[in-house]
C-alpha cells in the first residue's frame, strides 16, 4: 500500500502519519518526506504491508480521505501490486517504443501495454512481433479532433490508465488533455531550454557541449509540464547534426524508462508545476 500526501507544514507530521499506519497496525517498508519550506508544504509518501493492517481494502480509502482533511491536505492511495493500463502513442521513430515494448515484456516496468496508436503504418510489424494490438490513426489538421476522439474511445474500450507519447511528434489538444490527463512524453531536448521542433539542429546551431532528453507530464502549455526525469549526453565540436540526433536517442530512451519506473512506482509527487521524486 502507498499513500501520498501534501499538505501544510507544520510540526508533529511525521510522527501522525506513522503513528497512524502503526495504529492500525501497519508494518512500515519505506518513508520519505519533504518540506518545501517557500510553499510552505509537507510532502510524504509512505509505504507499509497490508498483511496483518487492521483496515480492509474497502475502508482504507475512506479513513485515508478522513486523515488528509485533518490535516488539510491532499492524499492519493495506490496498491503497490496494481499493474497499470498504459497505451502507447508513436508515430514513424521506434526507439522509444522498442524500449518500452521490451522493458515491459521482461517485466522491468511494472505495466501492461495492450494498445499503441500510430500516424503512421511503419510501427505494425514491431507491436506484432511483441504481441500488442497496433491501431493506425492518422492525423492532420482537418481531422484532429475527429482522430483524437477515437484515440479517446479506444482508450475507453482498453481501460487505459495512462497515455505515453514515445516520439508522437503531435500536440495534444485542450480538449483531449481535459477528458485524459495522465500523459507522459519524452522531448528531445533539456528543457527548458530548445522547446519545440528540431532541438537538436538548433543546439547544433548554438555550438553546445551538452545534450539532453527531458521525460516531463503533457499539459496545454507546449513542453511546459512537469519534469519528471533528465538525461545528459557530451558532444564536441567534431559532432554533426546527425550525431546530436543519434545521440540523442540513446539519452531519450534512459530518461522515458527511468520517469515510466518511479511513475507507476508512485514516487512522484506534482505540486505547484513541479515534482517531488522520492526515489
């Protein structure tokens, strides 16, 4: 069981939340806590056995809401043996996706991955050999909304929990992101920096000695949403476009896996357009 929780600050918040798992008689396997001291917020997530816990599975959520209106705060309550739904959203590039077909079939992230969506065709011969229903859902600017509703509807049909653009090179609608908010997307660049298209041409341009890949939650601002994970690679002066760019996609992959991993763990914790990972 995992329960996350911010709220104000103030003193005794470590001891009242593990007094209240103990209580109830909860053996404790991991706790974190952070003060944000210039928001003046306590962040926690604690992590205990459920065997032996007094409460059933059914009355822990109620009691859960019950402690964070006492403490005027903002919980979330997960199961660690939970395995979410994740849809997967790619265009013609199949690095990301590649990674994260074979990291999930080994069984290194814990999830299930039953539907990826492509603009293109070029994606189908990879889910077959995975195994994964492949749906082709091209796009352009008169059939935007029309596309992204069936994208939504079969992320109905599939019980999608959690939507990851793996290189989609589309942008979400308003609209889109108001009905399903849980997305995740790796962008070519260490933002804030070099946001938009072809990051790498333009860092070429501007002569950097570092690269970088940025794994962040979509919202309606462009390549704004919250980070979650950052990779780095070096470059030199001897390196082409062609190099940033291949690269590149080694550092995108580490940084998509790594921000997938502590997200379905529940280590990451959003608050004011930023994250907490308590890794």
């Amino acid at each position: 069981m995992i329960l996350q929780l911010i709220c104000p600050d103030r003193p005794g918040l470590v001891s009242e939340l593990a007094g209240w798992v103990a209580n109830n008689g909860g053996n404790i396997r991991h706790a974190d806590h952070h003060t944000d001291a210039g928001a003046g917020l306590f962040l926690s997530r604690i992590e205990w056995e459920l065997e032996g816990f007094a409460l059933s599975k059914e009355l822990i959520a109620p009691e859960v809401h019950a402690l964070a209106n006492r403490l005027d705060g903002k919980a979330q309550l997960n199961f660690s043996n939970e395995i979410t739904r994740v849809a997967i959203l790619a265009s013609k590039q199949s690095h990301c996706l590649l990674d994260l077909l074979w990291r999930s079939s080994s069984g290194e992230l814990p999830m299930h991955v039953p539907l990826v969506i492509a603009n293109h065709l070029d994606l189908e011969p990879l889910c077959r050999d995975f195994g994964v229903e492949f749906m082709y859902i091209p796009i352009t600017q008169r059939n935007k909304l029309r596309a992204e509703e069936k994208i939504l509807d079969m992320f109905s049909k599939y019980k999608i929990e959690l939507a990851i653009l793996a290189k989609y090179m589309q942008i979400l609608s308003p609209k889109f992101l108001k009905e399903f908010s849980e997305v995740i997307n790796i962008h070519h660049s260490f933002l804030p920096a070099f946001k938009g298209a072809q990051p790498y041409h333009r860092a070429w341009d501007r002569g950097v000695k570092l690269i970088g890949a940025t794994a962040h939650y979509v919202t309606e601002d462009l390549d704004d949403g919250p980070i979650i994970e950052q990779t780095i690679a070096n470059v030199s002066h001897r390196d082409e476009v062609d190099d940033l760019i291949r690269k590149g996609r080694d550092i995108e992959r580490i940084a998509l896996a790594r921000a997938l991993r502590f997200h379905l763990r529940r280590q990451v914790m959003v608050y004011q357009g930023r994250t907490a990972i308590f890794a």
